[in-house]
C-alpha cells in the first residue's frame, strides 16, 4: 500500500480494474510526448478494447511485438504528430503506467 498526497491510500485494487482480464508489459523504448518511458510498466486491460477514447492508449500485436499507439480522431497514432486509418485489433487498453524513480 502507498500513500498519497493527503494522506490517501493506493493499493493495487485500484489500478487493477478486471485481475483476470490485466496484464503487465515492460516499455522498450520512450515515447516522451505521451509521457511513456523504457522500463516503465504498462498496465493492460484486456477487457477494454471496445471502451477506448480519443487520447487513450492501447495495445496491438502487429508484426509479431506488442506496440502501444493511441486513438485520434480517425483512426490512432502510431507515433506522435504520425496517424494512420489502418484498421488495427485492439490487443488491450493501456489504463495505467508504472514508474521507478
């Protein structure tokens, strides 16, 4: 458990949103202006491919590696400033990253 500002408490029930449908996946490279790093840890639900925004991170497997692009408008961001129409499956939902100082 951790506290946060004011004294709140975070524990892994509240970045866990689905347990069997959550899955963790290790960034290899930094996309900085989506303020995602190498090494960070993404937290994938499985269960929201079909709930993503505009601005939300998702998950594909395409080419055989897992790759994070993120929903525009009409279609996604395959990296920033760079979109595409391209029909892609959803592998999973990015609802959170983990970060060590």
């Amino acid at each position: 458990m951790y506290l946060l500002e004011g004294g709140e408490e975070l524990t892994a029930d509240d970045i866990i949103e689905r347990s069997p449908a959550t899955f963790f996946m290790r960034m290899g490279a930094d996309i900085p202006e989506w303020k995602i790093y190498s090494d960070d840890i993404l937290v994938i639900d499985k269960g929201g491919q079909d709930d993503i925004k505009v601005g939300e991170l998702f998950v594909t497997f395409l080419n055989k590696e897992f790759r994070v692009f993120m929903k525009s408008e009409d279609g996604y961001y395959f990296k920033p400033n760079h979109s595409s129409k391209q029909k892609l499956k959803v592998w999973g939902k990015v609802t959170h990253t983990i970060r060590k100082f």
